[in-house]
C-alpha cells in the first residue's frame, strides 16, 4: 500500500506515513515553500503554553512540531499512529518524547495534558468527531486545544490557484523529493475533501469543546481553530 484512500483507514494511513517518513519534513518544506515553519511556531503562539505545563503533540509524525510546542517550556510530548515516523523522528531527535498512539484510543488517563494540538493530521483520521472527543477526554476541563490544518482560502482568485497547485504542482514536485511520491496524491484529495473552517469548527464545538474561534493563515490555505476543554 503506498497511498491511502479517503477512506483512511488506519493500516492504511500508517504504511502510507512509513513510506514517505524519511524525507518528510524536507518534503513539507518544499512544496509549502518554507511557510511550514511559520505555521509551526504560530501553533505554538496560539496554544499559548507555559512552563511546568504538559502538552500533547498529537500527529506529531517526525516530532519536528513537538520540538517548536517545547520552546514554550512546557513538556510536550508527541504521539503519531506511524512507526515509521516516530523511528525517523527519533533518529532525527533523540531529545523530544515520541510514542505511538491511536488518535481513537489514546493511552493517556482522563485529563491528563494542559493542553493538546494536531497539525496536518486530523484529516487523516478516519472518525473526525471521535478524534475530537478523545482529544478532549484526556484535556484537563478549560484546557486548550489548538489544530493547524489546511483550510480554504478566503480570496476566490487564490482559492482557484491554490486548488490548481494543489492538482498540478504537488505531484510532480513530490516526485522530485519524496520518498513516496504517490502519498501526495492522497495529499492533495485530502485537502479538497476537507471542511472549511466553518465546517470545522462546527465539528469542534460539538465533541467536548467551548469557545471555538479561527485565525486563517497564508490567506487561508491554513487555518488555526482553538477551543477549550468544557
């Protein structure tokens, strides 16, 4: 299996994680033209954590975003469903806590972390909604939540290019740079199919959280959703 349906299956999104783990973060990098990095450290902003808190990486995949969330001085810990991933990750930086987790069956106790935050992974999940819910279960109440994710940009003329991008120019420049080139196919439908940030944060509010708000960045290709545990 080199590229998971948008069924997302959980074997499936695994092995599809495995195949592109070891040049992922060079890949992200690239195809999102460096802005990778601003949106990591604005996640780390928007959750807003201290030191002496616990934080929850979730999706954290190579843990090159568990690292930024650390320079908050909180302990932050991630977790992602690929091995693959956590063994580059762990190669990569020996320092940052990794484990493998099921987003749907977290090993965590019941409100076990400060606050929790997933990037570019959510859409991966197969259940969205119970994703939510067991982000929520292992939040302390009035906790914080805070997930990047793609989005849909604001501008009509920049949506139709970006959706452009996303058909004509990720494929081959993935071909260029991944290791699994197929995956960013997958990448790319994913996308398309998500929500928008209405829709999301509908989804949010729904599942365990209370004032729910977005902030669009990069015109809205990302968008940073923040809720609180109720």
């Amino acid at each position: 299996m080199t590229r998971a349906n948008l069924d997302k299956e959980p074997h499936e999104v695994a092995a599809m994680f495995d195949g592109v783990a070891r040049r992922y973060d060079l890949t992200n990098t690239v195809i999102s033209g460096g802005r990778d990095r601003v949106w990591r450290k604005e996640t780390r902003l928007a959750l807003d954590s201290k030191p002496g808190e616990v934080v929850l990486d979730l999706g954290a995949g190579t843990g090159v975003s568990t690292l930024e969330l650390a320079r908050s001085g909180a302990y932050a810990v991630g977790a992602d469903i690929s091995v693959g991933m956590l063994q580059a990750g762990r190669a990569k930086r020996p320092e940052v806590p990794l484990l493998a987790a099921d987003a749907l069956h977290l090993p965590f106790a019941d409100a076990t972390f400060d606050a929790v935050t997933i990037s570019f992974a959510l859409r991966n999940i197969a259940d969205t909604t119970g994703a939510l819910a067991e982000m929520a279960r292992v939040t302390k109440p009035g906790g914080r939540l805070v997930i990047c994710e793609f989005s849909t940009p604001t501008w009509r003329p920049f949506r139709t290019v970006y959706q452009g991008y996303l058909v004509g120019a990720i494929p081959p420049i993935a071909k260029r740079v991944s290791s699994n080139p197929d995956a960013y196919v997958y990448l790319a439908e994913s996308i398309r199919a998500w929500p928008n940030q209405e829709g999301l944060a509908a989804k949010i509010a729904e599942n365990g959280w209370r004032k729910v708000a977005w902030r669009n960045l990069t015109g809205g290709v990302v968008a940073l959703h923040r809720g609180f545990r109720i």
